[in-house]
C-alpha cells in the first residue's frame, strides 16, 4: 500500500457534527444523528435500528452514570457516551469488548496513516496460525495471510486504543467478508455477489479504519469497558443500567459463540480458548450462561433485576421471546414501584431464510423501564 492509498482512506479521522461531542447540550436528536456513524456489524440482536426509540428513553430520564451490561454490537454504549453520559460498556464476548474499547472508553486515539502503513508491511516472521487453521473454509489463502500478517504487527502499536481499533477493523472487515456475517457454514453458499464479498480483505480492514477513525470522539471523564459475566461484575452504584441479554427463542437457539466464534478467536488470536477441531467449522467451545435456556431465563431475569435493583433499570426484549411481557414485568415489579413498557415494531434480519415462516421474524421490541 502507498501512501496515497492510506491517505485517501484516513482522510477524516475524527468525528465531525458540527456540536461538541459527548456534551448534554448535544441533545437527544444529535447524540441519534452521531450514533449513525457507528459501523454497523451484522450482529444478532443488534439495537442500530431502534437508536431512535432508545434516545427516546434515555432522553426522558434523569441519570449521569450508566452500565450497558450486554453491549453487543457497541452502538447503545456509544449513543450514551455521545448524550454526554459516563459510561461503563461490558459484553462477555472478546470481540464486542474491542470495539467497546475503540469506540466508548477511547478518549480520542485514532489510527494514523503511519500506523496502517506498518500494520500492512509485510511481516516474515508473520504466525500462520489462521491461514494453516481455518485453509478452504471462510476466506482465500490471500485474505487469511492477511489477517495473520496484520495480528503478527500489532505490537508495533503501542497505545491500546490504537490496538483496539484495528481489532475492531479486523473484526469488521471479517464479518463483511462472510455471507450473512455468521460462522455456522463454510464456503459461499450464501454468497449472493454483494460488493462486501467481492473485496479483498485488505480492502476490507482499510475502509473498517476509516469508519472506527470517524467514531472516536471525547467523552465523560470515566467511560471504561470490561469483559465479564455481568454476574461477576462488582455491585457498583449506576445510575441507570441497561441491559439487553441474549433473548431466548422458542425454537433454535441464541448462542453467540456457534455464530460469532471466528469473530471472537481473531479478536484475541485465539489466547486462551479452546478451539474444537472435530467441527465442521472450527468453532471454539461455548461459555456457559443462564441467558440460553427456556428453564433458567426466568432466574436469570430476576437475578438481574436484584443485582440492578438501586438504579433505574431499563431492560431490551422481544415479543417472540420467552418469557413473555407479563413475566418479566412482575419479575421488574418485585424491585421497583413504577415499570413501564414501550412496544417498538422491529424486523429482525436474522431469521428471514425460508424456513422461518411468515411473520416470525417482524416482532415487537420491548423497551421496559422500571423505576
């Protein structure tokens, strides 16, 4: 890569709305029109459709502190942080935790041209650990050479923000080369010849940096990430909590790992997790949670709520999801004197293959807040 190349990638590395970012004067509508910046990651559950509705919320509640005890795709924790909120963003999952780092916690670090410039020189000492692994099942030999030789450079990047960022870029770059963004099949099956497929993953990483370049802005003194079984998660005082847990389907499942597992290998370079090779797909042994099954959710909830009982909670769930609304809000009533629900129509774009059936996937999106 030239320099003009990196150049015309990195031409805006900061983001630009005109308002201060990160400040309460921002108001709910420009905090909105700032979290559209956000990359968006195919990623099931994602909440970047209902921003809207959550700004909504948010907006006409009273709170300074606030954990996003799910944050998944980034992009709730990011909105907060641009309603100028001190936020706390945790995902059990290495690879949501990254982009959290780069986007929520990151104070303003950006990644320059001369740090892309030495992220894609070519490494002879590279690791070949995701082109030996993972040969003829998701990406070219090329676009797995890649990836590997990118890993093996990132320690020539010495600020941890900068690292997060490109992790993120990767993770990006990856997902957008895999028809559907899921790990679950191997080859092109599903490759429906949408530009994302047809890119180099090079291609890929360098318009990823540009979009994480443009989401990093300053924010409250504080933010921070971490990753953790929101279980294990200190009993600090919040504010208002969010929470948004893997929902519980009435058939199939919402294991993330099964999707997501070479998303979360190469945010990590597969340290310390146990890769489960007699799988088609090379996919790495799950982590247990409560969140998964019909018989422990009910528990989970209430745990939840418990633990959260001395902030205000608001709480993300679907209508196709067990348990059902009467459930949770006498699960929320236990712990708090006021619960309310918004009821948002929501398409989901996981689901819509043609053995779902007609309707299952258009739903309505519960937002609870109990006070």
């Amino acid at each position: 890569m030239d320099r003009g190349e990196a150049g015309s990638i990195l031409y805006q590395t900061t983001l630009d709305v005109g308002l201060q970012p990160g400040c309460d004067p921002c108001g709910v509508e420009q905090a909105v029109r700032i979290a559209r910046r956000f990359p968006r990651l195919r990623y099931m559950g994602s909440k970047y459709k209902l921003i809207p509705h959550l700004a909504e919320v948010f907006g006409s509640l009273q709170f300074k502190t606030v954990l996003d005890a799910f944050s998944g795709s980034g992009v709730v924790a990011y909105l907060l942080k641009a309603m100028g909120k001190t936020v706390h963003a945790n995902d059990f999952l290495r690879f949501s935790a990254e982009v959290a780092r780069a986007t929520v916690e990151n104070p303003g670090r950006t990644l320059t041209e001369a740090d892309v410039r030495a992220l894609l020189e070519p490494n002879p000492a590279r690791s070949h650990f995701i082109e030996d692994t993972f040969d003829g099942l998701y990406f070219s030999r090329q676009d797995n050479q890649f990836l590997d030789n990118v890993w093996s450079n990132l320690g020539r990047l010495d600020d941890p923000y900068k690292r997060s960022l490109a992790i993120a870029s990767l993770v990006l770059a990856a997902a957008k080369k895999q028809p559907r963004g899921v790990f679950t099949v191997v080859g092109r099956r599903y490759d429906d010849g949408r530009l994302d497929l047809r890119l180099s993953m090079q291609e890929q990483f360098l318009r990823a940096v540009k979009m994480y370049n443009r989401t990093v802005m300053p924010g409250a003194p504080g933010n921070r990430v971490t990753c953790s079984d929101v279980f294990d998660l200190p009993d600090d005082r919040y504010d208002l909590v969010y929470l948004d847990p893997p929902y519980v389907p009435p058939r199939d499942d919402n294991c993330y790992i099964k999707r997501y597992h070479f998303l979360e290998g190469l945010a990590c370079y597969w340290k310390d997790v146990k890769i489960l090779y007699n799988t088609r797909t090379k996919k790495i042994e799950k982590k247990w949670t409560l969140f998964s099954y019909k018989h422990t959710i009910v528990d989970a909830l209430d745990r939840l709520f418990a633990k959260f009982s001395r902030s205000i909670i608001v709480l993300s769930y679907s209508s196709n999801s067990i348990p059902p609304r009467e459930v949770i809000m006498d699960l929320l009533r236990r712990y708090k004197k006021t619960v309310h629900v918004v009821a948002v129509p929501h398409r989901y774009s996981f689901g819509t293959h043609q053995h779902v059936g007609v309707g299952r996937n258009e739903v309505s999106e519960y937002i609870f807040v109990g006070m």
